[in-house]
C-alpha cells in the first residue's frame, strides 16, 4: 500500500551561496584562469561558477603544502595537530544542516541522506582520527612513525564531503599535508570545507583544495611534488594512476569500483532482507561502489522474496532530493544517466527482463527509476559491469557453494552481504568470499573504526580504522627501525 505523504521541503536558506568561488591555496582563496558551472542534477539549475585548476595552480597548491609540510605540520606534535581535527570535527558538526543542505543541492542525493550519513560520518571521521594524531607510536607500525610528506587526493562525486573526510582526516592526524581536487560535478561541500579550514584556525597550506576537472585530476596525480597519491573512482581512472605510480614511485592507495553480491538464504528473515536489498541498492541511487547491485537468491524463497521487494520497491519515493520524504534523488550527471540508460538497454537486448517501480519521473533533472533484472546471463555486462545506478540484478542459486562461486566470479572485490539466521554460515561464507567487507545481515554499515578497501579491481589499501592510517605512514622505514630497536634489546 502506497500512502501519500505532505511535500516536507528542507529550506535552503541554511546556505550563502556565492556566485562564484576561486582555489584554496596556502589558507586563501585565490582565483585561477577559467571557470566551468556546477548545477544542480534534480533541476537543472546553475548553483555557482568554480575555478578550474590549471598546471600552474597545481604547482602553488603543491608549494604551498610542501612548505605548510616542512615547517609547520610534521614538526607540530601529535597532540597539537589532534585539537585542530577535534575543531574541525565540532565545526562540521556545528554546521551539519549547512553542509547537508549544500550536499544535496550540488549532488541530488536526498536530504534524508546527507543528513543523515553524509554529514555526521565525516564528522565522525574527524572526531576518531582526532583520537589518533597523539597515539601513532601505538598503531602497531613502529615506536614513532613519520609522515610520508604531501598527500595528492583525487575524490568522485558520490559522496563529495565524505571522500573528502576520508582522505584528508587520515592524512591530518598522520602529520601529512594535503591537496585535494573534488568532483567536477560536486565542488561546492568541499569549498565550505575551506572555510571551516579557515574557521578552525588551521596553519595555511595545510590543506589545498584545487577544483576542476579529469585534466586537474591528472595534474595532480601526476605532479613530482607529490608523495602520496590516494584516489577514489573509477577502475579505468585508477589504473591509469597507478601506471604512472609504477614508473615515479609514489605511494599509492586506490579505492576502485565494485559490483558486490547481496546472498540472501532460505533461512533468512524476508522483510529484514528485503529492506537490506533496497538500503543496499537503492541508496544514494545505487551510487555507492559497494553496493549491493547483484542479489543472489536462494532458489527455494527466490517466488516470494522478488515479490516482496517489488512490493517494497513500488512505495520508493523518487523526486525533490530537499524533501525530508525522499528515497530516491536525482542521478548525479547526465553523463551518468546515459551511462545507465545504455547499459539497462544493453540487459533488455540480452534477453533479461526488466521491472521498473512505477513512479512517475520529475520533468527536468537526470532521473532513473529503481530497477530490477531477472533472467540475467552471467557473462552480461549488467551482471559483469559497474553501473553505479539503481539497478540490481537477480540470480538464483542452490547450495553455499554455488553462492561463493556466483559471488567471487567478478573482477571486483570491494564488498559483499549474507542473509541467514546461521550464525555459522554468515562467518563461513565472509572467510570464503573475496571482498574487502563482508555485511552479515545488514547493509551499507560505515564506521570511521572499520577498514575499508578492495581486492582485485576494486583497488587496494584500506581506509579507516588503525589499518586506514598505514597509508599515510612511511611503514616501511619505520618496520627497519623497530626491528633495529628490537635487535638491540
Ligand atoms: P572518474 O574515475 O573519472 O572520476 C573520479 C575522480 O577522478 C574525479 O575527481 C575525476 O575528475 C578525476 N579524474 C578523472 N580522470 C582523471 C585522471 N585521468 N587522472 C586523475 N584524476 C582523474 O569517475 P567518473 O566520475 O567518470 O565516473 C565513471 C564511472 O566510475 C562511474 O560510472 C562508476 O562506475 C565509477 N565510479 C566509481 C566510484 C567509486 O567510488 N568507486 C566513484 C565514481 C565513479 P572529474 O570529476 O573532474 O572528471
């Protein structure tokens, strides 16, 4: 049953928005020698004109990091450094609404989302490495670990302020600076993250926000006055760094694209599934590198369960992100409609059927209904490909066995999800698939504590948790000098 809600529409009054904004660089914003436009994905509508990050705006951003790096940051102490993320930490809780509001405008996620996840996560993320800044001699890499120096941070639009946290909050506490380009699609979060940095007190060159596009990116990943490189996107992307890495030597940590499988048992409570199947689908429009896009059913429940999540699938609803009732925003480009258009197009012509909820879509703004496929031959893109929209596959399976061998049969291996009240298969299954996160029962679950990262294509490193900060930490040097102190005792 299906009710109708009252329009609850989150007020954008929350946010100034400026007609245009320049690079953060050195703790000022300083203008660059070209724009683009950034717009609202549910409307269409322009939000702000933002710099594009040319060679030469990478060169001061650099510059300006290694000095900060040189004669502020690695030198400040632990404890030092762990009060400015505490501030940042409070500052973006302090402004929650703001950003939140900001985030859906620029991204066309729902409300309900940024408020919710988004925001309170990367103030999360700052809050627990906070923790850490004063205790790296604790973190199992060695007595005093040192920094790596600049970090160079390449993030997508999915989730802006949250990539955003986990690559600069690690970085921070590690005693590293950082330059950072956001999406071309999603810069605006980020540029209220410059102000907070203002607000904060943090010492200039700290941090570097350089926005633009694939080109900046490349800039950045590129340049040799970086030590660090830590990109999150697409696979293609990734490999294209990490040639360049091969050859330069930088360090490098990637957070590539997924394509996990949801494995729902015969024995599983349906409804909790089922509200598993859609939170791990469905949110953020499937925008979501670990989401749950392939569902494997057990054959025998396989009838009631697609019912039940049609059922579920149909009161989903699409439309205004601002409004508080919203499950489905808008997708976050247009580029990436076509790309989901093209690749559902694809799954039609291969002979898989299709159903789409039917909810009825906003005129303007880049749309596409929750999805589902059955019939789907493995050897199809829609089962192979990211399509990193709202669009699940289905297949069944009989046996445990079967299940791990369908799940693991991917170039991906970034996250996946058990459904069973056996306790015992959900451990044996999570030692037997190949992702970085294995959900027993639930879905989508962040926390700053927990590690996060692939296998195979879906890159490799971990962020978060103690594992997140050996990324930001020259372990290899500091593993010589633990062995030596060792030796001599
Ligand atoms: P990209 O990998 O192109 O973008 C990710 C980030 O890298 C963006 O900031 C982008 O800049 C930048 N970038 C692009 N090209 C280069 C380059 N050569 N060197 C360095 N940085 C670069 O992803 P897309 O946005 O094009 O999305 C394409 C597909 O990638 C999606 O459909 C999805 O399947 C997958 N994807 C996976 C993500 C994940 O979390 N694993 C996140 C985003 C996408 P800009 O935005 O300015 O182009």
């Amino acid at each position: 049953m299906r009710f109708e809600y009252a329009p609850a529409p989150e007020s954008r009054a929350v946010v100034r928005l400026r007609d245009s904004y320049g690079l953060f660089i050195g703790g000022s914003f300083v203008s660059g020698s070209s724009v683009f436009k950034t717009i609202s994905p549910a409307t269409e509508e322009v939000l702000a004109e933002i710099t594009l990050g040319g060679a030469e705006d990478i060169d001061r951003a650099v510059a300006a990091a290694r000095h900060a790096y040189e004669r502020v940051w690695s030198v400040m102490p632990g404890r030092e450094r762990g009060k400015y993320l505490f501030r940042i930490a409070r500052l973006l809780a302090e402004r929650a609404r703001e950003f939140a509001v900001l985030e859906t405008m620029d991204n066309g996620k729902p409300i309900r989302e940024s408020r919710d996840v988004d925001v309170p996560l990367a103030s999360a993320h700052f809050f627990y490495h906070a923790g850490w800044a004063d205790k790296l001699g604790y973190a199992g890499f060695g007595p005093s670990p040192k920094p790596l120096g600049v970090a160079g941070q390449v993030i997508p639009w999915n989730f802006p302020l949250l990539m955003l946290a986990w690559k600069i909050a690690p970085a921070l506490a590690c005693g590293n600076t950082v330059v950072l380009k956001p999406a071309e699609t999603t810069p605006l979060t980020a540029m209220l993250f410059a102000e907070v940095c203002q607000q904060a007190d943090l010492p200039p060159g700290v941090v570097n926000i350089v926005t633009g596009d694939g080109g900046t990116g490349r800039l950045l990943a590129g340049h040799p006055g970086i030590d660090k490189i830590a990109f999150t996107g697409s696979t293609e992307v990734g490999k294209e760094i990490a040639r360049q890495c091969a050859v330069s030597g930088q360090r490098l940590t990637l957070e590539l694209g997924g394509k996990a499988a949801n494995i729902v048992f015969d024995d599983a409570p349906i409804d909790q599934a089922v509200e598993g199947i859609i939170n791990g689908i469905f949110f953020n429009q499937g925008h979501v590198c670990c989401a749950g896009s392939r569902l494997l059913v057990q054959e025998s429940v396989a009838g009631p369960l697609l019912d039940a999540l049609k059922r579920r699938m149909a009161t989903l609803r699409l439309g205004d992100p601002m409004d508080k009732n919203t499950d489905i925003g808008a997708i976050n480009s247009r580029p990436q409609l076509e790309k989901i258009e093209s690749l559902a197009a694809s799954g039609e012509e291969e002979g898989a059927e299709r159903w789409s909820a039917p909810c009825p879509l906003p005129d303007r703004g880049f749309w596409f209904p929750p999805t589902l496929f059955t019939g789907v031959a493995s050897s199809s893109p829609i089962a192979r490909e990211e399509i990193f929209g709202p669009v699940l596959t289905v297949t069944t399976f009989r046996t445990p066995d079967e299940a791990v061998a369908k799940a693991n049969a991917t170039q991906y291996g970034l996250s996946a999800g058990v459904w069973t009240s056996k306790g015992s298969l959900a451990l044996e299954l999570a030692s037997r698939l190949r992702a970085g996160v294995v959900w027993a029962n639930t879905f989508n679950r962040f926390d700053p504590g927990s590690p996060f990262g692939g296998y195979k294509e879906s890159g490799f490193g971990r962020e978060g948790g103690r594992h997140g900060l050996e990324a930001y930490l020259d372990v290899v040097a500091t593993d010589v000098a633990g062995t030596l102190v060792a030796g001599d005792v």
